[in-house]
C-alpha cells in the first residue's frame, strides 16, 4: 500500500474570468517511509495538489488516497492519519508556544496529562523549550516555522505535508528545519512537501515530481533525474556579451545562461579541449571553462524549457483568492 | 499516551472558548473603548437629562423615572455595553485571516464548535461589561424596584442582546471574510439605538418615531429592563423584552450558522 497516491488530480476553479485549471492532470505514488518531493514555480499547481489530498479542497476529477483511504469519501479518518503544515496555515500569536501544543493535544482527544507531556516533548523536539512560555509574536521566523511543524505532529501522523517549508527562510534557518524533516522520516514519518527550491528538493526528497502548469513533466530520484539529462554540462565564460553569442552559433546545442554559454555533452573532461580549440580558432578569447554534473536546475529546463531559478509565475495562492 | 484522536464537541468548544478568552485578556485595551463609551453615555444622559426628568418632575407629567432618572437611562448603556458582543465576529475573521481557521478545518474538529467559540466569548463579554455599567449604575444611584435579583433580571436579558449582535457580527464576518464586515454589527448599533425610546417613554415620542420604534426590538428590551429597574416585575414588558432578545439572538444565530455552514465547505 502506498502511503499516498495521487490518480489524475484535476482542479479548475470558477473565478469571474472563467474557469482556471490550477491542476491539470497530476499522479504519484509515495511509498511508506520516504520524502517526496514536488517541485515547481509558484503558480504549477504544488499548493492546490497539497490541498486536495488533505481534504481541504475538493477534486474536481481525478482522486487520492492517504493509507488506502479515499479523501474524498473518507475525509474525517484521513485527517486522523496526516499532519498538515501549509505555506498560510496560521499561528495564534498571541498564545506561547507551550499553550498552542496543550491546546492542539487536547483538541486531537489527549487527556490533560497526555497534553502536558506531548507539549514537553514538541517542544524539545522542535527545539524550543526555552522559549515555550514566551507569547508566539516574540518568535523568529524560523522558530515559528519549527513550531508550526511541531503543531502538525501533535497526534502522531503517519503521513506529514509540508508544503513549501522552508520559504522565505535564512539558510541557517532552513538547514535546522531540513534536519528536522530527515529525522522525522528516519523516525518512519512519510513527508510529502513541495518546494520551489531545486537544494531542497536535492538535499531531502528520496523521489522527486517535478510538476509545471498543472502537469506532472518527471519523476524520479535525484539522481535518476540528473541521468535523464545526460552526461555533464560544460560552461564557458567569453570576455564580451557579443562573443558569447557568437560562440553560440559555432557549438550546436549551446545555450546562453548568464551571458554563460552552456552545453550538455558526455564526457565533459573529454569534450573541453576540442570545444575550446573551436573557440579560440574563431578569436573568441575563453575566460573560463568547466565541466559539471547536470542539476536539478539543467533537468528543469530539459523537462519545461525554462529554469526554475527566477522563473515568474503567477501566483497559485491569489488564484485561490479569486476562486473562494 | 493513547489519545482518543478528537475530542467531544463540548470539550472542542470548551479549548477553543479559553483559547479565545486568553486572547481577549491578552488585548486588555481593545476592550476599553466599549465601556468608555457606555459609561460615558450614562454619565452624560444622566447629567444632561437627570436634572429635569428626575426627581425634581416628581408631580409633572415628566415623572416617568419615578424620581430616579439613572434608573431610567441605565438600560440605555446597558444596551449600548451589550453591543460588544458584536466583536466576536472579529475574531474569527482574525482566524480565518491569520489561518488558524484552515490549521482547525484539518483536524476533526466540528465545525459548530469553531463558529459558537467566539459567539460564546461574546456573550462573556457582554455580561462582563453590561455588569460594569450596572455596577457604575448602582454606584451613581440605580436601585431596580425588582430587588437583587433584578440585575441578574437585566443582565440575562443584555446577554441574549449581545449574543444577538455577537450571532450577526459572526455571520457578517464569515460571509464578507473581513474584519470590516464582522464590526458591521456596530453600524447596526445607531439606528436600533435611536428609533427607540432612548430618553423618553415610547408614549412621549413624535408620531413617526413611535411608529419606527414600535417595529424595534430595541424598544422591548429597553423597556423590559426599565420595568425592572423602576416599576419591579411586569410580566408583560420583561416577557416581550426576553422573546424580542432571545428571538433577535436566536435569528442572528442561524444566520451565522448558515453562513458558517457555507463557508467551510470546500472550494
């Protein structure tokens, strides 16, 4: 049994300028135990796909299962299965850290007691016990980030969605919370998060879905990905803007990136020296040249034909706004 | 540590009504503005109005608060006070726009208990600051002809006031999902408070406006508690005053009811 899968998810959403596909047709299956991860620009459908399998929006076609339960026809129960932290769910600021554990344990059916000590353990899990009595608006970003994720492990989730969990992050901050997710998962927590953050997405996830405008475009682990693309990548650095676009047209199947040109070829260590001989013949003087391996980044651009890096999308959570 | 996975209905409410409470306690000054004003008004009406309705009219038709003109204008802030109720539905536009709402909606959690959790802080609230202005009432010289248990009379009726305007504020909150159109309870507040006997018997009112305040349900429950406070227990009017307040509430509560029904359906 998966611990979730995701069968033609479809979303459209009525807004007064007519119908939005915000998920066009997506599908995965997460296996029990991993990160999963999906990865897109604002605007791919990431959020919406999170909220239909949480029971917080209805499908429109397709359907999901949490644990071999239906969302749709069995919301109450997949509820008691998921721990949900989503970009905009809210945290009482005016109440401390400690008091949002009690009162969330309680509410999830703990006795008194049970949410006292389920408190104490949140809180030292996440790492904030010394600031557990101080009121929540006195807290970093980071520190309410763990604190949200804390609040959604109250009632010990089989499955736990994060969706973008780290935006807006330092990256002192979001290193601590990613080791966060890694012993959740060591610990035998399935993840699902979404992330535009393609270090992410390569640091935790064990399968990636790379999702654009609605679409499932690839999946697979990191590395797999990475294959798909092939061989290394090399770049050169010319001296001037105009050389690099005449280096271009001498490579077949380079691309500028930066005022950087860039080619995918494979063997990279093998490749160099004939690609530089070719520029330099032509009086292009080389500044730099290097051969790496393919990124989540080069795979992005392979599968969508644009980088996710910068890439400007509408964003998916106005769309929402606008639907209500 | 086995918990159950949710919790009743009663319990929900009960976590939620102290989760909301705390955050009333710890705004202290949001609360003060309310009963400035309904003290104020009391305060005023009676200097301004004391003087010549009170017991210098002993004898002219005028007499109508029997003496005691705090007796007579005390209702009027009382009902002034119990408009605070109208604030709960700030509260839960705060949640829904802060995310708590949707943090609740993914757990199995009723939805009744989110919606009647700051209704019920509402009434609280009412009765603490209806209370305050009886108090201040009693201080400057209110002595309801019902005795004792004429102020627990008058802040019984206040409380189903406010949870009338604490229903509409809750259901004006979730449909407009604002915080603007949850205080639209306060533009309630003028007219139900003027086309109303407000400082004078409805008897003595102009024609128009006798007949506007006929239609008011204000005007029955500022006369139920003025028979309490001058006349003692007139069945009638304190019986018209609980059935116009307790209808006001328990309309104002289905509509929020219904508008909360409606927002928490899935998009």
């Amino acid at each position: 049994m998966f611990a979730v899968e995701a069968k033609n998810l479809k979303k459209t959403f009525k807004t007064k300028q007519g119908d939005v596909e915000a998920v066009k047709d997506v599908s995965f299956q997460v296996n029990q135990g991993e990160i999963f991860g999906i990865l897109g620009p604002n605007g791919a459908g990431k959020s919406t796909t999170i909220l239909m399998l949480t029971t917080l929006l209805r499908i429109t076609s397709g359907s999901g299962k949490i644990q071999g339960l239906d969302v749709a026809t069995q919301d109450k129960d997949v509820r008691k299965k998921i721990g949900v932290a989503l970009q905009d769910t809210g945290i009482d600021n005016l109440l401390t850290g400690r008091e949002l554990f009690y009162t969330t344990a309680r509410l999830w059916g703990f006795s008194k007691e049970d949410a006292d000590k389920r408190s104490e353990e949140l809180l030292n899990l996440v790492g904030i016990p010394d600031a557990a009595d101080r009121r929540v608006k006195t807290y970093s970003g980071g520190m309410k980030r763990r604190l949200d994720l804390g609040l959604s492990l109250v009632h010990k989730p089989e499955v736990l969605f994060l969706d973008e969990p780290t935006t807006g992050l330092d990256p002192g901050s979001r290193r601590v919370l990613w080791d966060e997710i890694k012993r959740l998962r060591n610990a035998g927590v399935t993840i699902l998060l979404t992330t535009q953050y393609l270090e992410e997405a390569d640091e935790l996830a064990d399968r990636i879905s790379i999702i654009d405008e609605g679409l499932v475009v690839a999946e697979g682990s990191p590395d797999e990905l990475k294959e798909m693309v092939g061989g290394d990548v090399i770049t050169f650095t010319l001296d001037s803007e105009e050389n690099v676009i005449k280096a271009q047209s001498l490579i077949e199947g380079s691309e500028i990136e930066n005022n950087d040109l860039r080619v995918t070829v494979n063997n990279g260590a093998k490749m160099i020296p004939p690609l530089l001989t070719t520029l330099t013949e032509n009086n292009l003087e080389v500044v730099s040249a290097s051969a790496n391996k393919p990124t989540l980044d080069d795979v992005f651009l392979q599968v969508t034909g644009y980088r996710l890096e910068g890439a400007e999308e509408p964003d998916e959570n106005m769309l929402e706004e606008v639907s209500g | 540590m086995d918990n159950k996975i949710s919790a009743s209905f009663f319990l929900q409410l009960g976590i939620l009504t102290k989760r909301l409470i705390l955050r009333v306690i710890r705004r202290p000054l949001a609360e003060l503005p309310n009963i400035f004003i309904s003290a104020f008004f009391l305060f005023v009406y009676d200097g301004a109005l004391g003087g010549v309705f009170g017991g210098s009219a002993a004898g002219t038709p005028f007499d109508f608060a029997k003496g005691n003109f705090v007796n007579f204008i005390l209702p009027v802030s009382i009902v002034s006070a119990s408009v605070s109720g109208g604030a709960s539905g700030v509260y839960l536009v705060e949640d829904i726009e802060s995310g708590v709402f949707k943090r609740y909606q993914g757990m199995p959690i009723s939805k009744w208990a989110i919606i009647l959790a700051p209704i019920l802080v509402g009434g609280l609230r009412v009765l603490i600051q209806a209370g305050l202005i009886l108090t201040i009432g009693v201080i400057i010289g209110a002595n309801p002809a019902a005795g004792t248990l004429g102020y627990f009379a008058v802040l019984g009726i206040a409380f189903l006031w406010g949870m009338g305007f604490a229903g509409y504020s809750v259901a004006a909150g979730v449909r407009s999902g604002s915080s603007q159109g949850a205080q639209a309870a306060s533009f309630l507040f003028f007219p139900a408070l003027f086309l109303a006997p407000t400082f004078t018997p409805r008897y003595a009112l102009k024609g128009w406006l006798q007949t506007a305040a006929s239609y008011n349900p204000t005007t029955y429950v500022i006369e139920a508690m003025r028979a309490i406070m001058i006349d003692g227990w007139v069945t009638d009017l304190i019986t018209k005053g609980v059935l116009f307040s307790g209808g006001f509430a328990l309309l104002t509560l289905t509509f929020a009811v219904v508008s909360a029904k409606k927002a928490t359906e899935k998009a």
